[in-house]
C-alpha cells in the first residue's frame, strides 16, 4: 500500500494541532443555562456544506452501517476540523462512525479514521492501541504505520515511533520511513547522523514542492534544537521558498518569537486566515509589543476560550495553548505552569517542555523546573533550548 507526501503532512498537522486548537481552561467562562427553549446558547458555524455532501449525509442516514459512506463522511467532518479550528466536527465525525463500536470487527478504513480522530481529539493511548491492532491484521498498511510513529513520537516513546517508522519501511514507504527515523534520531540528538540523512534526501531529483518543504522544515527544527539559530532560519526561509504550507509558516514563526523577533512574527502571520492557531500566535506577539490590535486578538482568543470551556473535556485538549496564552499574554505564571503539567501527563513534543520549562522558571517553581528536566531526561530528548532553562 503506496502513499504519497500529502499523507504525512496530513498525519504532521494532526500531530502538532496547528490547525486544530479548541481552546479548554478553568476559569474563563460561566456556564449557560437557558431559561426557555427557544433560548439560542451558541450559533454553529455553516461550513459551507455543498451538493456532495449532502448527497452523503442522505446515503449516512438511509444506510449508516455502510462503511464506505460513513467514512467518507466522516473524512469531511474530520478536514473541516482541521480547517476551521473547532473539534465539534470531529465529534460529528466519531458519531458517524459508530455503528462499529467493536475495533476488533471494525473495517480497515474505519478503524483508522477512528484512530486519526482520536489522535486529533489527544486520545493517544486509545489511537496507538487501535492503530496496533490495524498494523497487527494489515502489516502492508502505510498510513496506519505513519500515523503510529506520529503518536509516539508525539508521547515522546521515540523507541516505539522507530518501531512504526520501520513498519512504514517493510511496507514499502522508503523515503517517509526514512524521514520518520531521521527525526527521532534527531531528538535524541544525534544530529550529525540526522542531517546527512535529511540532506540525502533533499539532493534526490525531482521532489515535489511539498516533499521539500515538508523536508527542510524538519531539518530546520533539528537545527534550531541544535543550537543553531541562523542555519535554522535559512533552512526555515528555503522551507518556504519550497511551499508556505500551515505547518511550515506556524513553525516558523513560532522560531522567529523564540528568537524574541516579535515584529517579524506578527508581519508573517498578520496576512493569514485567522484560524485559532494563527489567532494565538497574534496575541502572543501582539502583547510582546503592545501592538494596537493586540486586545482585541487577546479578547478573540478568550471568547473561544469561553466557547471552548463549556465542553465538560475541554481542559484537557490543547493545554498547552491555554498555558502559552496565560504565560505571554495574561501574564499568569501559576495558572501557566499548572496548564502545562497537565499538558507532559499526555503530549511531550519539545514545544510542550519548552512551554513547561518557561513556566516553571516565570513562576519560580524550583521542583517544576526538576520535574522538567526529570521528564527530558526520560524520554532522551536533546534540545539546546531547554538546556538554557534547566
């Protein structure tokens, strides 16, 4: 089973939830209680359905335990998540599915659909468990060995993600395999190793522009965790050069706030949809330099803080977004630091213990610090960025 670089980038986005930011905290809305029944709580954006999917919705509805309708709807739901930033679709889209309660029985397409959904949702454990049993049934299975390394790597279980990018490899995905064992070397820093292996595959002929994008991005985050801010930024400028994608652009300009080059990031990210992972960048730079539209971006973002926060698993989500936003835009350190601690317990990506990391120092919580470095330590994550704060 062949796929293409689309793929990854679709798993990639999933992964980091650029696109996909709901925003849960405590404390940052109140509860609505209608007093009568034609009271309107919330209006649901339209999305924009068109004549297909309306087509597919009858097919759902006369056939529901039709697999292929199913995950063809459900696949629709899931994109306009991604597209518009709010995970009520994908929950419209787990609705779709299930007539297929029982993983063990559940279609192929259907039980990776059903794991993609629950990655985008932070279910971690319950997308690799489901993703096992898909690899263990189909080991020719691509996409679902991709999406396995992604949520490893994503948990910080790099020896388990080189296990899944390995069963990419024997199903016949070599530069995707390749890639996926490229960049966890990197994270446990061996960087040499990593970097001829990149570059390798950067000097093949006739890479699409996503491939390289996709590809330079990825060598310009090694860099950047390297220690190595300018080959990093001329890495990142070529990524773009290659082919903006979300992903590239979002990476980017968070290297450019890092870089404390404020002004930059908000002049890269000021032309973009404003979807909620662009909205939160704004704020953050925004409020570094008082910018005349940072109140009303911080505001935006709290309003779908407040939206977000009346799901009762809101809190959980994206806490790692709710702790940037406490940290660099409210200025609550407390309230950061302890977002961020339940964000470790489920994503260990380098953002999420940079954010940790920078939160324990804002506060001057000594043992978050320790426990910060407790947790690189156990996951053999290298990062130069973290060795200045710990």
């Amino acid at each position: 089973m062949k796929i293409g670089l689309s793929a990854v980038h679709a798993v990639l986005w999933s992964a980091i939830g650029a696109a996909a930011l709901a925003w849960p905290g405590p404390g940052w809305a109140t509860p609505v209680n209608p007093t009568r029944d034609s009271e309107v709580v919330e209006v649901l954006p339209s999305g924009g359905t068109g004549a297909e999917e309306r087509r597919l919705r009858r097919l759902w509805v006369n056939q529901p335990t039709d697999a292929v309708t199913a995950v063809s709807l459900a696949r629709r739901y899931l994109a306009r998540a991604r597209e518009q930033g709010d995970p009520r679709y994908a929950g419209q889209a787990l609705a779709v599915l299930q007539p297929w309660p029982d993983a063990r029985s559940a279609p192929d397409d259907v039980l990776l659909l059903q794991a993609t959904l629950q990655q985008y949702l932070h279910e971690f454990d319950v997308s690799a468990g489901h993703l096992e049993m898909l690899v263990a049934r189909r080991p020719d299975h691509a996409q679902a060995w991709l999406t396995l390394a992604t949520v490893r790597r994503v948990q910080g279980r790099y020896a388990e993600s080189d296990a899944a990018c390995r069963g990419l490899q024997a199903a016949g995905v070599r530069l995707e395999s390749l890639a996926c064992l490229a960049e966890n070397e990197s994270l446990r820093g061996n960087t040499d190793a990593a970097r001829d292996s990149l570059q390798q595959m950067l000097a093949a002929p006739r890479l699409s522009p996503s491939t390289r994008s996709w590809l330079l991005t990825t060598l310009a985050e090694l860099e950047q965790r390297a220690g190595r801010p300018d080959i990093a930024e001329t890495t990142f400028k070529l990524a773009m050069a290659a082919e903006a994608g979300g992903y590239t652009l979002l990476t980017y300009a968070d290297f450019l706030m890092d870089m404390n080059r404020h002004a930059e990031a908000l002049a890269l990210l000021t032309p973009q949809p404003r979807t909620d992972a662009v909205l939160l960048r704004l704020a953050i730079a925004g409020a570094r330099l008082k910018s005349p539209g940072a109140d009303k971006d911080a505001r935006q973002v709290r309003d779908a803080m407040a939206q977000a926060n009346l799901r009762p698993d809101a809190r959980g989500t994206h806490a790692r977004e709710q702790a940037m936003f406490a940290l660099w835009v409210d200025a609550k350190p407390a309230a950061a630091l302890a977002l961020a601690r339940e964000n470790v317990r489920k994503q260990r990506e380098p953002l999420d213990l940079l954010v940790l990391a920078h939160a324990a120092r804002a506060a001057g919580d000594e043992k978050a610090i320790r426990e910060a470095d407790q947790i690189r330590k156990e996951m053999g994550l290298h990062d130069e960025r973290l060795d200045a704060l710990l």
